[in-house]
C-alpha cells in the first residue's frame, strides 16, 4: 500500500507533519495538490505507522519517563 509512494512524497508527509499549526487530516490535500497524488487520510497514517514502528520513537519517552 505505500509501496508505491514515492520517498519525495515521504518526505513531504514529514516535514508537513512538523509544522505546527497544520493538520494530519489536511495533509493529503496538499501534498495531492502539489505532487498530483492520489493520497487519503488512511495512507498518510499508515506512512506515519510505519515510520514510527520502524524507528521505535517511543524508545525516547519510555526511557525519559522511567525515572
């Protein structure tokens, strides 16, 4: 399913989400806009799902909040 999403659309998804102010559910709007895509609000969170498992980000908190 994302298989087939460019890493320039990836890294679009990316830097949109770190921008304060905008919406995940807005974000496949404009990248579809800007990159003529066919993207809905499911796979933009699968593409975050999968970056976030792939990463373990949740590693940072677990050892922050153990203290």
């Amino acid at each position: 399913m994302t298989e087939d999403i460019s890493e320039e659309v990836k890294k679009e998804i990316f830097r949109l989400v770190c921008i304060p102010g905008i919406e995940i559910e807005h974000i496949p709007e404009m990248v579809n806009k800007d990159y003529n895509t066919q993207l809905d609000y499911e796979k933009v969170m699968k593409i975050l799902s999968n970056e976030y498992l792939k990463h373990n980000l949740d590693f940072g908190r677990r050892l922050c909040c153990r203290f």
